[in-house]
C-alpha cells in the first residue's frame, strides 16, 4: 500500500449555519480520504460574528498569516443580523480572498435527476453550467470612500477596478475550463452601459478567445444573461463574468437547478501559490440556523470540489457521484428539496454512498 498523501485544512466554520454543515463536509473529507489515501490535519478557527462581538473585528489582526501555510480552506457561512453584510463580508471573505490571490470564483449548478426545478420543462440532467467569477477586483475592489459622512450632503464614491491582467486570467480559465467540458463559454457584460471596464472587459475576452478556435463563444449583455438562465437554461456550459454579475448569476443558476442547498463554490488560486478555499453558496440563513434542518449538501459537494483541487480528483468524484446517488434515490431530503430529513441524516445517506 502506497504512502498516504497529507493535506492541512484551515476551517472557519463562521457563522449561522455554517457552524452546521461545516462539520458535515469536514466528515465527508475524513470519510473519503480513509478510501482514497489522503489524511486530513483541520485547524479550527472561530472567526466571525461571536469573534466580531468579542473583539470588535470579524477576525483577528494575524489571520491570513495562520492560514497561509494551510493547503486548503474550509469555509461554512459568513453574516448575522445584527451585523450589516458589508462589516462581515469585508472583515473576513473578501480579505481572504484577496490575500491569497483567488482570483476564479468557480460556481457549478447541476440539475440533478430526482431534483425538481422551478421551471416546469427541466428535469435531471438537463442543466449543467459552471459560473466562473472573477474574484479580487471589479465591482468589489473597495475602491472610494464618503464624503459629508453622516450629512445631509453625503456623498459615497464607488469605483470599479477592471485590469487586463485580471480580465485576461480568470477569461483563460474559463477557456481552459470549457475545454474540458462541452467546449462553449459565454462573457457576461454589460458594456453599453459600462463605458469603460466592460469595454475592456469585451476586448480581452475577444483577444483570449482568438487563441481556443475550437470553443464556441457568445457575450451577453448581463440583463439578457439573467433572461436566458432563465429561458434556455440548458445552452449554458461555461459562464465568466465580473465579481458582480458572477455573483448574482451564480444565484440564478443555483436557483433553477433545484436550491442554493445544492450549490458549492471554490474560491481558486489556479497558479497554488496560496490556498483555495472551498465553502457553499448559501449564507448563514438565521432563520433556520440551530435547528439541525439545513441543506448539508452544498458544503459537502465543496469538500467534493477540494478534493479535486488537491489532486484526490477519483475522492472529488466518488463525493459528487453520492450526493447525485442520494438525490436521486429521494427518500433522504431536506426541507428546501420538499423532504423533512435533518441536516445529520443526509450526511449519513451521503457518506453510505461513498
């Protein structure tokens, strides 16, 4: 028997019910790595809401440096009520996202057979895409400031950073993506509007598009993109856009393939000069938080998708093969899939199935 692979996961189980599907992956990781010859070392980091409360920050002023040396992160959710989004999202996700150069936010949304979906003509299988994002700049650079704060007057100055260099890498990825896949990439846009950055944006998609002849290409405006998720769902394969419309797309797309509870996300460093982190789509929903009802299986396919990105590409499969196995067996199902299974029993069905 051959050496068993080491791997270090940082986890930040954060707040809500990440604190409940968190767990959930971690078991999945633990469970799949027991078959596939890898050995997991977590470190627990109780970052977040109850830390911001305690100390008056989301985390603490070493932070990245605790998590540089991990060769994966492991994220549940980030947000409380008493907290406004943009404190908890610019004090934890987006620092780290940035720190550690993730510049391809990866977001698949698979219709699942066994899975309904909202719109009546689909069924299993017949929705398959992945939504890439661009992940460090854009829209969410953070770039501005107030002016007259607090007064009637006020001013707030938002500026969206678009680069060629961060355009024309998280574009190639999306390429190189779709050549493993159905070889089709789609550019979210919205240039007549955006004088500037989406023109740019238009340019150097054109530009990397020039070098991968055999992939078909089209570019939508973002209002018509939101429309055809919708309406032909089915001809998506790769979809790459700005932090912004990624984000919201993304939403659409884990949407009209069943749930949010079934959409995981890798925040990637494609070049592993630093970790990835791996954490589902959902956020920490408080409202059904600490009742062992939530969705585990979003967080479950992410530790799928860290798999892959470690190398455990057979561990990534056999993760992903068992959600779709359960899904499509249906007797096991959450609330949001019209079942009434706790969070605890779908990731005993899931692990059976490994």
């Amino acid at each position: 028997m051959g050496l068993m692979a080491k791997f270090s996961i940082a986890v930040i189980a954060g707040d809500g019910v990440g604190v409940e599907v968190t767990p959930a992956a971690r078991r999945v990781l633990e469970h799949t790595g027991a078959k596939f010859g890898a050995e997991f070392a977590f470190a627990e980091y109780d970052w977040g809401a109850e830390y911001y409360f305690n100390h008056g920050r989301m985390m603490p002023v070493g932070a990245l440096d605790l998590l540089r040396p991990a060769d994966a992160i492991l994220l549940g959710a980030v947000g409380h009520p008493d907290i406004p989004d943009h404190v908890t999202l610019n004090g934890l996700l987006l620092p780290i996202r940035r720190a550690f150069d993730q510049f391809a936010n990866v977001r698949p949304a698979v219709l699942y057979p066994g899975v309904e979906s909202p719109l009546a003509r689909y069924k299993g299988g017949d929705i398959d895409m992945v939504v890439v994002r661009e992940n460090t700049e854009g829209e969410y650079a953070q770039i501005g400031g107030f002016l007259y704060h607090t007064q009637p007057e006020e001013v707030a100055i938002q500026t969206a950073v678009f680069t060629r260099r961060g355009i024309e890498r998280v574009v190639r990825f999306a390429f190189d993506l779709a050549m493993t896949r159905r070889k089709r990439v789609t550019s979210v846009t919205k240039s007549n509007a955006q004088g500037f950055g989406m023109v740019l944006w238009d340019r150097t998609f054109q530009a990397v598009a020039s070098e991968y002849p055999r992939v078909e290409t089209e570019s939508l405006l973002v209002d018509a993109a939101a429309m055809n998720f919708v309406r032909r769902p089915h001809t998506f394969d790769v979809v790459v856009g700005s932090n912004l419309f990624g984000d919201i797309l993304s939403d659409v797309s884990a949407i009209v393939t069943g749930s949010i509870g079934l959409a995981p996300s890798a925040n990637l460093d494609p070049t592993r000069r630093h970790p990835s982190m791996f954490e589902p789509v959902h956020g920490s929903a408080p409202d059904i938080a600490g009742r062992g009802v939530v969705n585990p299986m979003a967080a479950i396919l992410s530790a799928g998708m860290m798999l892959d990105h470690l190398g455990l590409k057979e561990g990534g499969k056999s993760v992903e093969r068992a959600v779709a196995a359960v899904l499509a067996d249906g007797t096991v199902r959450t609330a949001d899939l019209g079942g009434a299974s706790r969070t605890s029993e779908v990731t005993d069905a899931v692990l059976a199935r490994i």
